[in-house]
C-alpha cells in the first residue's frame, strides 16, 4: 500500500488504523478550496466502552488535485 492509500484510509476509515477504535462519526467539515486544505471534526468511539472515553480528533490536510480519487490526500 501506497503513502497516499495509508492517509486517505486514515481519513475515511480511522476504525481499519486505531485498533482500538470501532467506527467514527463526523462532526463538522470544511474545504478550503483556494488553499487546498481540507478540515474535519470526529469523534473517534473505541471498542471497550467499559474502559476507554471516546475521542475527538481535529484532522487537516492537503488535498492532492493530480489524483483520480476525489477523496486522495497528500
């Protein structure tokens, strides 16, 4: 698997990158299209609810406007 399959999983799927993590859920998302950068709010919810918070997670990054893909990051 490629550096950019690695972010964009990351990004789409934090749940297949954090073991401990069952899904996630969006909050908030903004594009920054002049600048290429993409924000985004979730909250990370874990496996063992018993014993661990859930998390929130601010995620920025450029977006890479030579991939076919319309959700590939750099």
């Amino acid at each position: 698997m490629d550096s950019y399959s690695v972010k964009n999983l990351w990004v789409q799927e934090p749940n297949r990158i954090y073991p401990p993590i069952e899904k996630s859920l969006l909050l908030s998302e903004k594009s920054h299209e002049n600048l290429k950068i993409r924000n985004l709010s979730r909250k990370l919810i874990p496996k063992r609810k018993n014993k661990d918070h859930e998390l929130l997670e601010d995620v920025t990054y450029l977006v890479n406007d030579t991939c076919t893909s319309k959700n590939h990051v750099l």
